[in-house]
C-alpha cells in the first residue's frame, strides 16, 4: 500500500535501477569476462605477464606469445602508435597481412 503515487513510483524506480546493476554486475563478473580482460592485458602491455596460453594450451606456444606481443609492441613503437585495447590489436591485425604472418602466434589468440 502506497500512500501518494508519487511514492508507488519511487519504489519502481529504484527497483528497475536494482535489477539493471545485479544485471551489469552479473555479467561482468564471470569468468569469460575475467578471461578476456587478462587477454587484452596480455596483448596491450610488455611485459606479457599472463597465463593467457594455458587456456589455449597446445595450440598457441606461450614463449613464443610472449616474444611475439614484445616484437609487435617494438614494431609499433617504431611507427611511433600504440594500441589501448584488444580492438585495436585486432585492426591492426586485420590490416596488415605482414603483420599476420610476422606474428603467427599473436594471430592465433586475435
């Protein structure tokens, strides 16, 4: 029982803005999303310090992974760009087929 229908939709409100935020909170909390995060850290800082290639396990060579993202990160760094984000490696990626073929394990794991 509500006293003013002011107050009925008060309730409503805040209701709907719960259930959004369990919502967000939900699906950025699970263990694909944790994965994914440690991916695009892995491939956008040097050091690569990950264990991203065990979830790949034989299918990607983690040493030469790791040498790869530190080449690719030198060869940007002579262009003199950077990348911020998973998507921007993967334009990158895209663009180039050079690239592709200097990089095979980094374009595995793109």
């Amino acid at each position: 029982m509500f006293a003013t229908p002011k107050s009925y939709f008060q309730q409503q409100y805040v209701a709907v803005i719960d259930t959004a935020l369990g919502a967000i909170e939900s699906r950025f909390a699970s263990d694909t999303w944790n994965f994914l995060s440690d991916v695009e850290s892995a491939l956008i800082t040097v050091p690569v310090d990950t264990n991203v290639s065990d979830f790949y396990g034989s299918d990607v060579d983690a040493e030469r992974l790791k040498l790869h993202v530190s080449m690719f990160h030198d060869m940007l760094l002579q262009k003199q760009s950077r990348v911020s984000s998973f998507g921007d490696v993967v334009d990158i990626m895209k663009a180039d087929a050079t690239v592709r073929n200097l990089f095979p394990e980094l374009t595995k794991v793109t």
